[in-house]
C-alpha cells in the first residue's frame, strides 16, 4: 500500500491565501454561488489549520517558559 506524506504547514503561506481570498471577496470576484462556498470552505480548512498551529505554538512557548521559571 502506498503511503502518502503529509506537506508540511507553513503558517505564513496559509495566512496569504486566507488575505488572497478575502481580498476577492471583497472585490466581488466570485459570482457563483459554487464558486463562493468553495471558498468559504477553503477558508474554513486554514483557520482550523491556523487555530491548531498556534495552540500547538502557545503550547510550546508555555513549556519553555516553565522550563525557565525552575
């Protein structure tokens, strides 16, 4: 069975692509309503991305700091 690797998140890249999408939406580039759900589900997807990122950054930064404190 063929395995398939999971791409890397890059943070920055996500946060573009979500500024990309809300800078045509705002434009009113997308007219279908496909078009537009497609979009808000791609949003969607980079946030949780995004939230789980930072939880998991918060989380290393609190270690670190505990770490420091003993």
């Amino acid at each position: 069975m063929r395995t398939i690797k999971k791409k890397a998140f890059n943070y920055e890249a996500a946060v573009a692509e979500l500024q990309a999408i809300l800078l045509e939406l705002e434009k009113g580039k997308e007219a279908s309503f496909k078009g537009l759900k497609e979009k808000l589900q791609r949003s969607s997807e980079l946030l949780e991305q995004c939230k789980k990122h930072l939880h998991e950054v918060d989380s290393e930064i609190e270690g670190v700091m505990k770490q420091l404190d003993e």
